[in-house]
C-alpha cells in the first residue's frame, strides 16, 4: 500500500500574520505589486512566520545572543521525525532532529494504524508546536508543545528521544498534548495575539475523494493553556468548505483556506482571535467562499497577493494531463481576471510562496509526480496569473543521492525574500521502504525571476544530517513535506 502525504501542506505556521503590507483589492487589481513590501515574511509549509522575542540561545533552536541565524524545520511526514538546520549563521548547519514515531513502526512501515504522521508547525513564544495528524489514532490527531526551556537543554546534532517526554502513556512535564479532537487536523497558521490557528480537512484521506463530504474545521488554539475553540466551515455567508486544506494569512486580519471537498476556497477575518476565550474567537470567525466553477478537482494550495487577495491553484486529481488553473480573488471572494493555464504536464501543484518582487505580483510554485516537476514562477499577467519560467538552475537536485527521482513538495522563504527552503521527496514514497529525500537551501537574487533565473547558489542541507542507510528506518527521508523557516535577529 503506497499513500502519497499531501502538503503544505506548504505546510504550513507562523509566528505572526503580519505577513505583507497589503491595499484593498481592486476590481482591476490584475498586477498587484510586492515591491510595496519592504520585506516578505518567514514562511512556511502552511503559512509565515516574524520575529520572536524569546527564541533560545542554545539547543537545536538556539542562536548566540547578538547574532544572527536562519533555522529551517522540517516535518519528515512519513518517517515521523522533525529536523532542524540552520543554513545561515554561528553553529552547525544539522541541529538534530525529534523522534515523533509515537506508535513504533516495524522497519519503516506506515500504513494503517502505524502512520503518525507530523505535519504542521508553529514556532512561537511558547515554543515549537506540531500537529500529529494520526495519534493518538488514525482518526483522532493532536498537537504537540515542546516548550523553548525543554528544546534549549537538548544537545546540538542529537535527536531527541521520545523517551524524553513520553512513556508511552502519558506525555512528560513540561512537553504537552493538546487534543484537537478531529480527522486531518495538520495544516497549521500562528496568529499574532499566540493563538495558533489549525485547518482541519475533517475527512478520511484514505477514502474516495467522493466520500470528502464533512465541512472542514478551524481550530483556535492556545499553545499555553491547551484550551481549544471550534468554527465548523459548513456556512460561510452563502458557501461551505469541505475538506479544509493549506491555510495562509492574506494581511494582518484574514486568513485564506483552500477548501478541497468542495474546489474553493474560503476568507475568513481573524482579527478577533486574540480576544475573549477560545470558544469566543472561533465562533467570532466568518466571511465568504471563493468558488471555482469546475467539479472533481484538486484545490489545495493558495499564497497571498500582497494585496488582500490570493492565488489559488486548481488541477486534476490523478494524472490525466489535461490543463488546471490559476486563479485570483480578492479579500472579499470575487475573482479578479481570468483563471491562467497550468500545463496539464505539470499536473499536481504543490506548495506556493509569494517571492518579492519590484517589477509586479510574483509568487514561485512547486509541482511533481510527472515529468513536469519544478519550481516554477508565476506572475500576475495582463489578463490573469500565468507561468512565466522554471528554476532549470534546480534540474540537478531532483535525484537523490541514491540515484532516484525525487521532486519538490514544500517551499518556505525567509523575511527578506532571498532565501528559499525546499522539501523534496519521492515522487511515490513506499510505506517500508527508505526515501532519499532532500532538503534544499537556495539563495536568491534580484531582478525579474521571469526575466532571469533569481537563483544564486544552492546546497543540500541534509549533507551535514545523518546519511540515509537503507535498513535503518531512523535515517530515512520519505517525505519531508513541511519546512518551516525562522529568522533570529
């Protein structure tokens, strides 16, 4: 049995939604610009992230007070492992990783009940929070909290064990469960208030796409007390969303969710969530529903504007070649232009980050499981979104250092916008079979990235991480489909 994890989930976190100056959207907003950005925010496999006063200054997540340091986390999906990397700054590049195998799976095997599967994180005041999609059931998910106090007295380049914080019945002062009580619960957004918002897609991944009929969910969390608040997604003023997928902040009050079940996408105004109880804030959330007019698509990944509105992207749900779309919509759900071509080779659209630019709305996009696999630019076109060029400079990293394809799935920038994290992995992991997947750091540059490859170097981080050994399932890199990219200083 083969399940292909689906990201973010570009995901998905953050630790702000402050992510882009942003203006009302237009009716003729059909090149909205990032140059009126000073700097794009930390992003994400689902979301962005700012600055954070009480990071550590040791441990895998720490930097040397006075300097500076870009971290890069990353959910291995299906090897139920957190890595963590700092490409830039004092220290080693491979900072260790977390052991989340919480239900042990023999030799790599995943399938069924064994599937733990960390998805979505949140790096915050508190400290690192991470959804667990399928413990303490398939069914039933939870977060995980690993206060900075705990992460600082963990040795630099070791994993850390779960013995550490969990017997195998109960969780180990002062890490901390919270129940989130719901299926799918692993796309995850922090708020500026420290509450952390989840999507939850409230559907069996396992069952036919036909049977993805629940509404979807969003969770108000407070990562402090554990306390939780539930806004069902089935009425949004005249729509729904089912199967709520990969969640993103439009500006400072909305946030975007791809709605899967049902080909859209909702906007909902956040900015009352730092308010009241958590039970208050999610029953506050509300807005309107984005729809795509066509049936029996994939609709999962979506990125800001910098303008209030969003790009949404629409494709087949299996390999069938024929063409999807692009489409944009402003704060208040109405399309703006006409939906742009994806190249039906290109088939299955991963996870999009909007790049600065000062030439007009940019935004680069990840696809794979055909030949198409890439990284690929978008810009806001006369008409509509449309590809404008690929990161051909990439060609050489989309093979694993065992000589297998792999292909990009989760991207994250840093603030400035100049460096980019890439998570890419078979294009078709085994569930008990080793991955050779990588985790990329690229530096970028000026200019019009349709113009001109922005690509300026780029290194495997996971060179300087434990190799991967085919009979050792702890080293594995099957799915490392959510990378998280945190600034220090």
């Amino acid at each position: 049995m083969r399940r292909t994890i689906p990201t973010t989930h570009s995901l998905l976190p953050s630790l702000s939604l402050a992510l882009l100056a942003s203006a009302c959207a237009s009716d003729d907003a059909d090149e909205g610009s990032l140059a009126e950005t000073t700097a794009a925010a930390d992003t994400s496999g689902t979301g962005t992230g700012g600055d954070t006063s009480s990071l550590p200054t040791e441990g895998p997540l720490g930097c040397p007070v006075g300097e500076s340091c870009t971290l890069v986390v990353v959910a291995q999906a299906f090897d139920d492992r957190v890595e963590v990397y700092a490409p830039r700054g004092a220290g080693p590049v491979y900072r260790g990783a977390i052991d989340l195998d919480l239900k042990p799976n023999p030799m790599g095997d995943n399938s069924g009940d064994f599937l733990d599967e960390p998805y979505g994180m949140v790096l915050d005041d508190v400290g690192l929070t991470i959804s667990v999609g399928h413990f303490p059931a398939r069914d039933h998910g939870s977060l995980l909290v690993f206060p900075h106090a705990f992460l600082a007295a963990q040795p630099v380049g070791a994993t850390v064990p779960i013995a550490s914080y969990f017997d195998g019945a109960a969780y180990l002062e002062p890490v901390r469960s919270i129940d989130a009580a719901a299926e799918e619960a692993i796309f995850m957004l922090g708020h500026a208030s420290g509450r952390q918002l989840v999507a939850v897609f409230a559907n069996d991944l396992f069952a036919l796409e036909t049977e993805w009929t629940n509404p979807g969910e969003i969770l108000v969390v407070d990562p402090a007390t554990g306390d939780v608040g539930r806004r069902s997604l089935a009425s949004l003023g005249m729509g729904s969303c089912l199967g709520a997928w990969s969640i993103v902040a439009i500006d400072d009050d909305h946030i975007a969710v791809a709605c899967d079940g049902d080909e859209g996408a909702a906007v909902l105004d956040v900015s009352a969530v730092g308010e009241g109880s958590v039970a208050d804030a999610a029953a506050a959330l509300d807005g309107c529903v984005a729809d795509t007019p066509f049936p029996d698509k994939r609709v999962r990944y979506l990125a800001p504007d910098g303008l209030g509105g969003f790009l949404l992207a629409e494709n087949t749900p299996i390999a069938t070649f024929e063409p999807g779309r692009l489409w944009r919509f402003d704060g208040a759900c109405k399309q703006l232009g006409t939906a742009g071509e994806i190249p039906g080779e290109l088939w299955e659209v991963r996870e999009i980050v909007p790049l600065p630019s000062d030439v007009g709305a940019r935004w680069l996009m990840a696809t794979g499981r055909t030949d198409g696999r890439g990284i690929h630019v978008v810009r806001d076109g006369e008409t509509g979104a449309e590809i404008c060029n690929e990161l051909d400079d990439l060609e050489p990293w989309w093979t694993g250092t065992d000589g297998s394809d792999v292909h990009p799935y989760a991207l994250g920038l840093d603030r400035a916008g100049t460096g980019l994290a890439i998570g890419a992995g078979p294009p078709e992991p085994f569930d008990d079979a080793a991955g050779y997947g990588r985790v990329l750091w690229v530096e970028l540059g000026g200019g019009d990235p349709c113009e001109s490859s922005p690509v300026r170097s780029a290194i495997d981080l996971t060179d300087d991480a434990p190799p991967v050994v085919a009979d050792d399932p702890a080293t594995w890199r099957r799915a490392p489909n959510v990378v998280l990219v945190k600034d220090h200083g």
